[in-house]
C-alpha cells in the first residue's frame, strides 16, 4: 500500500554501521566526538518517512538536512536529539547509544525546535535567563547583557517576548547558542525568519562552533553562509 | 566576524570550569512557574474565586438551617476544593506543551522528573494552598466550630497537593488531546474518591468526637505514595505526549 520513496542516503559512509556500540575498553574523553546515526528509520503513522539514513559527523562538520515540507526533516532532527523514538536504528554521540546515557548526550546538544520556546509573559532577558537556568546553566547579568548585544537585542532586554517580531525572537533563541556551552547543535530552519544581516551573524556563530570542534545539524531551505560539509535530502 | 567568534567560545570554556551551576531543577521550575503566575494574575485568581463562590452558593441554596449546613459543610468544601484545583489543570502543560519549552525542559542535562515536579510544586501553591487558607473562612458558613475548622484545614493542607499530584498526572496523559478538559475531569475526579473520602472524613468524625488520627494518616500516607510515583509517572505521559 505505502510505498516507501528511496531513501536519501548521500552521506552514506561506509563500514560505519559496523562500528561497536557500546565499548567498554575506549576512554571517552580522548575520543573525539562523533555523532553517528545508524540505519534510522522513522515513519508518521502509517506512511514511512524515511529509512536507511546512515552518517557520522565529526568535529567541525555540519549536516545540511533538505527536502520538501512534510518530508520528514524535523522528525529526523527529534529523532536525533532522542524526542522521538526511531523505528529502527540508533543513534549513538561519541559511540554510545544516546539512550544508554542521555544525560551526557543531553549535556552535549542544544536543540532549537520550530516552537519559539519563549514565554510570552517574561522578558526577553528573563526568557533567556530561565532557558539557560533550566539547561543547568548560571550566567552573570554582564554575560547576558553581552550575548543580547552580540544579538542586536540590547534595546529588547526588558520587552516582553509577545512584543517581539519573528525575527527578534528568532534571535534571542541563538542567544541560547552564544551561552549554553554545547558540542553538537540541532537547529531546525534556523534562517527562516531573519533578516539579511541577522543571517550573517547566524552563519558566523555556527562558522565558530565548528572552528571550535563542534558539530552541527541544520536544516534550511534558504542558502547558508557556511559551506555544508555534508547534505542530506530527505 | 572575529568579535563573534572569540564570544561563542569564551563563556564556554568558563561553563566547562564548572563555576557555573543554577540551582537545583526543581527549584528552577518552580521559580519560572511562579514567575510566570505572577504575571498572570487571574488565573490564579480563577481558582480562587470558583471556590469562593461555590462554597458560599450552598448556604444561599440551603437556606438558614445551621444543623444540615454543618452535616454538608466539610463535603461541599471538600467537593468545592477539588474542583476548584482541577480549574488550573489543562493549563498546567499545555502552555509549555504548545511553545516547545516542555520539549526543553526534557532535553535539559538534568532530571525531567524533579522539573516536573517542581511543575507541580508551583501548581499547589499557587491553586491549592490559597483554598487551604481560605477554607476556615468559608467554613464559617456552614456553621463550623473553631475545632473543626482547624481539621478543615490539616485535612486540607495534606489533601491538596494529593490533589495537585494525582490531577498532574491526568494533565499529562491527556496533553494534546482535543476536548482534553473534558476527559481530564473524567479521568482524575475518580481518583481523587479517597482523597475526598478520608478529607471530609476527617472533619465529620472530629464533629462525631472522634479521633480524626486514621483519617488523616490515611490521607498522609496517600500523599507521600504519591509524591513517590506522580512525578515519574506524569514525566513518562509527558514524554509519550512529546513523541
């Protein structure tokens, strides 16, 4: 009845899906972190959304995620982050499936959804301060200040997020990224609602997480300001 | 581009030192759930006032016979307060369901189920401890003496977060569910049977000179099951909600 399209499977890297899971014997701070996704499949209901994705990213690389709408890209993006349960496959961060141990992963990985993820009651610092404090992280007032001005934010700090426009709010989401220390960033269409200059300063800050080792999986239909080390179309 | 660059990396090497750590996840819940009720005065006030009003309709309905008001006045304030703490319940995760900020709270680093009962934490304080303080006024209605009152509200102070943790559970199983606040009344006010059994008890067996010690032991020991499992039951609906 479904027919299930061929599988998008660019990134394929090969003898990947044989890698050990769970070894034991490797320390894992020296092992430099990989994000590997292994056979994943996921289907919506009854249609099947895609399967057979197999990648690895490494440190300073980052996965372009395309496709049509309602082709599975943010499914994949919550399967990656473990919102959602893949049917078949795993993913796994530094060679550990990430539900053996989803605290570390969670530690390592920032994901901003298609919802905001801002309340509209609290100010745009407040908003910020309370995402970060519910990520475990404790910014002085100056830090924050910083990262609202590196945002363009500083005239927004005390307006409520219900007076923001898109963009703005859009922004004081990747004011999470300049604070939250995290290896792997999951952003889905990131770009979307900024404007031409605010799509550079997001193009330079994932051009610094990746300078600095970090690994990335984005989607976007529009252009990116940083070359995609990898593309996946869904 | 260089300012940019040197400042995503700074404050991450000053996180990964360790110096920075918030408190601990309940507390932040419960702090932003606070925060925001503050901001968000009236419905805080809803639950209130519903109490308010029932409580007082029944007098009014009644009629001036102080002997049955007193017979019906722990029941109906008991009834009053249990319906009054389901009010705030399809708002307790809908809200944070709906922005993505549930999505967050369950990818944070840290336990979803302290958040989640930091969650609940807020929910009582801010929907069931006013009833409790507003309970011996009310009482005063129904004709209740001060010994009774004050059962009232030890009957009440133990039975309320009862409420707020089993209602969360509900909340949580029935997140995204079209016509959730229907179902939702269905599914807890069942559950909430022993609560009201034991709570009402109380106070009608104080009134029968009684030891009123099994009835709220029983409902003391309710509340400490529940502080055990409804928040690691409402994480696992609320994860299943998120799939």
């Amino acid at each position: 009845m479904h027919r299930s399209p061929p599988p998008g499977r660019l990134s394929q890297i090969k003898g990947l899906s044989g890698t050990p899971m769970n070894d034991a014997s490797v320390p894992r701070t020296p092992v430099p972190c990989v994000l590997t996704a292994t056979d994943l499949a996921c289907s919506r209901g009854e249609r099947r959304l895609f399967e057979g994705i197999d990648f690895a990213l490494r440190g300073g690389e980052w996965l372009h995620v395309r496709g049509a709408n309602g082709s599975g890209k943010t499914t994949l993006l919550r399967t990656l982050v473990g919102l959602a349960p893949a049917d078949t496959g795993s993913v796994s961060w530094c060679g550990t499936d990430i539900r053996a141990e989803p605290e570390t992963y969670r530690e390592a990985v920032v994901y901003l959804g298609h919802p905001a993820a801002l309340k509209d009651d609290l100010s745009a610092a407040e908003n910020l301060r309370v995402a970060l404090e519910v990520d475990g992280v404790a910014v002085a007032a100056e830090a924050l200040d910083a990262a609202l001005r590196r945002l363009h934010l500083e005239g927004e700090h005390d307006l409520r997020a219900r007076q923001l426009s898109a963009g703005q709010r859009r922004r004081l989401l990747l004011a999470r990224l300049v604070l939250r220390p995290a290896r792997l960033w999951v952003l889905d269409e990131p770009f979307a609602p900024l404007d031409a200059a605010s799509v550079e300063l997001l193009g330079g800050l994932l051009r610094a997480h990746l300078d600095g080792g970090g690994i990335g999986v984005v989607t976007s239909h529009q252009a990116v300001p940083v070359a995609a080390s990898r593309e996946l179309v869904l | 581009m260089s300012a940019l660059v040197e400042g995503a990396t700074v404050p991450a090497a000053a996180a990964r030192a360790g110096a920075a750590r918030t408190h601990g996840p309940l507390f932040v819940a419960l702090r932003r759930d606070l925060l925001l009720a503050a901001r968000h005065r009236s419905e805080v006030f809803t639950a209130l006032s519903f109490f308010v009003v029932v409580t007082s309709l029944f007098p009014l309905g009644i009629g001036p016979e102080p002997e049955l008001l007193r017979r019906i006045g722990p029941g109906a304030l008991w009834v009053a307060a249990l319906l009054a703490t389901l009010l705030g319940l399809p708002r307790l995760f809908a809200s944070d369901h709906a922005d993505g900020t549930l999505e967050q709270m369950a990818l944070a680093p840290r336990s979803f189920a302290l958040q989640v009962a930091g969650k609940m934490a807020a929910h009582w304080l801010v929907c069931g401890l006013p009833l409790v303080l507003m309970a011996p006024l009310l009482g005063l209605q129904f004709g209740l003496d001060a010994d009774a009152l004050g059962v009232l509200v030890v009957s009440l102070l133990v039975g309320t977060p009862l409420l707020s943790l089993i209602g969360a559970i509900g909340a949580a199983l029935t997140l995204g569910v079209r016509g959730g606040g229907a179902l939702l009344a269905l599914l807890v006010l069942p559950l909430y049977v022993p609560a009201l059994v034991f709570g009402s008890g109380a106070v009608e067996a104080q009134a029968a000179g009684l030891s009123v010690r099994a009835h709220l032991s029983i409902l003391g020991a309710m509340l400490v099951l529940a502080l055990c499992f409804a928040p690691w039951a409402t994480t696992a609906a609320l994860r299943i909600a998120m799939e």
